[in-house]
C-alpha cells in the first residue's frame, strides 16, 4: 500500500494515478496553448482564404480528433469510474508483450513522462507557427513557417499526435490508442496533400511555400516521407 495525501492506495492504482495525472496535465496544457494561440491568429492572421471544398476534405480534420480526444476520455473514464484501476473491459486490450511486473510499471510511468515532454515540442511548434495557426486553411495574412520544427519536417504537429498516441498505448498498456494512431495516420495521408494544395493556390504564399517544399522535402518524417 501507498500513503498518498492522506489516501491510502495499492502500487498499481499508484500507477494509474500517475498516468492519469500526466494525461490531464498534458491534455488541458495543450488545449489552452492552442486556445491562446488561435485566439492571437484571429486576430493577426486575418480570415480564412481557402477551405476544402470537397465533404471528405471537411470532415478530415475531425476524422483525426475525434479519437485523438476519445483515447484519453475512455481511459480517463474507466480508471475514475473504478477506484483508479483499470477495469475488467479496459483491461482485455492489455499489450501482449512478455515483461514483469516492476519493469511493466517503470515502462508505463516513462512512457507517461515522455507524454508529459511532448509540452515543450508542442510549444516550439506553436511558437514557430505564430499568426498561422489553423487546423487546415491558410489565412490572409499568412506567411510560410520554416524555422523550428518546420526546418526539418513540414508538417510536426502530425507526427507529434502520433508519437502521443504510441506513448498513450504504452502508458495505458492498451492497444487502444493504436487503433487511434492508425485512423490518424491514414487521415494525415489524406490531409497532408489538401492542406498544401490550399497554401500553393494562394497568391501571397503558394510561390514561397512550393520554394519550402524543395528546400524541406520531407511531409511528418525525417528521410522517410
């Protein structure tokens, strides 16, 4: 047992303590730097001057966030709904990989601090991105980002909310968040394409963005694609 603010708790609902905490901490840290953000781009990036204009293309940014939010909601639910253990239905997508007891545990809590890190990276990419900021379309007074993260790789918030989930399934020890991580995947394919073509069509930035593209070849992954 573990003594914890005047709670008495078992080592593994310690656990599940801890990667919820770090999942709450993450999550609302996230959402109120994309808030701030957005707010600041309203503001000084000026309106939307391209949208998709097919229904796919619309519904392609909440194909992606729809399970990026329901991975943690159905953890967080379960954990809470159960004395802070993970309950009998959560538990039947367990990870099948051979490891102990102990090392199982410290495995979760790094994947948890490692989800926790992504923080930072998400402040760089925001910091990076300034006025830019929205989830598809370019805006008025938009310009070509390519300082940061976006020297290396021209689309980071993407491969960031995949390595999250891959860090989710192990801290959750649940194939769950992979089911996410493919849906996502096969949604950024998608976007990725439609998203630039927005940018290249517009006068202001279309030039300079086709410019980024040779100078930054690579889409979410570093010498891969």
């Amino acid at each position: 047992m573990i003594y914890l603010a005047g709670i008495h708790m078992s080592y593994a609902q310690s656990i599940e303590v801890l990667v919820s905490a770090s999942t709450i901490l993450t999550f609302t840290t996230i959402a109120a730097q994309q808030r701030k953000m957005l707010a600041k781009s309203e503001k000084e990036g000026g309106e939307i001057i391209a949208s998709p204009t097919t229904l796919v293309g619309r519904l392609v940014t909440p194909l992606h966030a729809i399970p990026t939010i329901a991975t943690p909601v159905l953890y967080l639910a379960g954990v809470f709904s159960n004395k802070m253990q993970q309950p009998e239905w959560y538990t039947r997508s367990a990870l099948d990989i051979p490891m102990n007891a102990q090392m199982k545990s410290w495995t979760r809590i790094a994947a948890a601090l490692g989800f926790v890190a992504t923080i930072w990276w998400h402040s760089a990419i925001m910091k990076a991105l300034g006025k830019q900021l929205h989830y598809i379309a370019p805006r008025k007074n938009g310009e070509v980002v390519s300082s940061g993260p976006f020297s290396v790789i021209r689309h980071p918030i993407y491969i960031m909310a995949l390595v999250q989930l891959g860090l989710l399934s192990v801290a959750y020890w649940s194939w769950f968040p992979l089911i996410s991580m493919v849906v996502c995947a096969s949604a950024f394919v998608y976007k990725i394409p439609v998203e630039e073509q927005l940018i290249e069509q517009t006068e202001s930035m279309g030039p300079a963005y086709l410019q980024y593209k040779k100078k930054v070849p690579y889409r979410i992954i570093p010498y891969i694609w």
